[in-house]
C-alpha cells in the first residue's frame, strides 16, 4: 500500500522487499530501519517530500535521482547507503551524518531551510554544492558542527532573514 501523507513509511527486517517510488511522495516520515536491506528507489521525476516528522535511515540503500527531495524536519543517517538527488535536496531541520553509512552527494545541491533550531553534524561527508536560506523564529539557533565542510560555490549566499536568530559557523 502506498502511504499517505499521514503516513510515516517504514521499512525494517519483516521487510524483504525493494520499493520504486514512481510517483511524488508526500508522507509524513521515512524510517529505514537497521534490519533492512532492501533499495527504495526514486524514480526520475518523482519528488518526495517528507512532512512533519523526520527521514531516519540505519539501513538498507536510498537511490535518489533528478528529482526534488524535501524533509520538512530531521535527516538522520546512521547506516546503509544514501544517494542524494542529483537536483536539491532540502532540509529543514538537523542534519545528522553518525557512524559509517555512506552518502553520496549524486552531483546534487543540499539546501537547508527552515525556521528552528537545526544542527548540522555531517561525519565528514561530502558535498557537491551547500545553500543555506534560514528564516529564523526569534532566537532560532543554526550551528554547522566543526566535521562539516560546506562548498557553497564561487558566490556563495548566505540568507538568514530574522535578525533574533544566530548563526554558529
């Protein structure tokens, strides 16, 4: 069954099977459980946009393609594979790299939006291009952890456009 925008879609060890998404997603969560070790793929074409609770992966492959890749709070990944999408990935809320999954930046642009407080602590991953447009909450809090190299370009732009909220770099 594909799930819905309520919906937070799970795939652990009871899971044996690979999964296509062939069409835009709109789910509520992704969690990826250690004890999967399946593929979900997405489709070219095919936006995922997870709402209002977090990506979590601890295992199992993700395959991002061209299309838009939108978490409207946490990315968390602490095992398997991750592809980013080769177009924007965008991430409002913490953005969690942990122990030794892979992640591949697919020659992608990873933004990072949102309103609340956010950490980014990145393991040392690599990126192919960073854009960080932040709207702040009155004393919202964004820190880029010292195991974070940002590439944002030959002109990198910066946009927090609440003055309350502080940037920690």
């Amino acid at each position: 069954t594909v799930p819905g925008s309520l919906d937070i879609a799970i795939f652990d060890a009871d899971c044996d099977n690979s999964a296509t998404i062939d069409a835009a997603l709109n789910v509520s969560g992704i969690d990826m459980k250690s004890g999967y070790v399946g593929t979900v793929t997405q489709a070219s074409s095919s936006a995922i946009t997870v709402g209002t609770s977090d990506y979590i992966q601890a295992g199992g492959t993700f395959s991002g393609d061209e299309a838009t890749i939108d978490i409207n709070d946490a990315f968390t990944l602490s095992g398997g594979t991750f592809t980013a999408a080769s177009g924007t990935m965008t991430v409002a809320g913490s953005f969690t790299v942990s122990g030794a999954p892979t992640f591949t930046h697919n020659s992608g642009t990873v933004t990072f939006d949102g309103t609340e407080t956010a950490t980014l602590s990145c393991n040392n991953v690599t990126f192919n291009t960073v854009t960080i447009d932040r709207t702040g909450s009155g004393g919202s809090i964004f820190t880029v952890g010292s195991d974070c190299s940002l590439p944002l370009g030959a002109n990198p732009t910066v946009d927090f456009t609440d003055t309350g909220a502080t940037q920690t770099f």
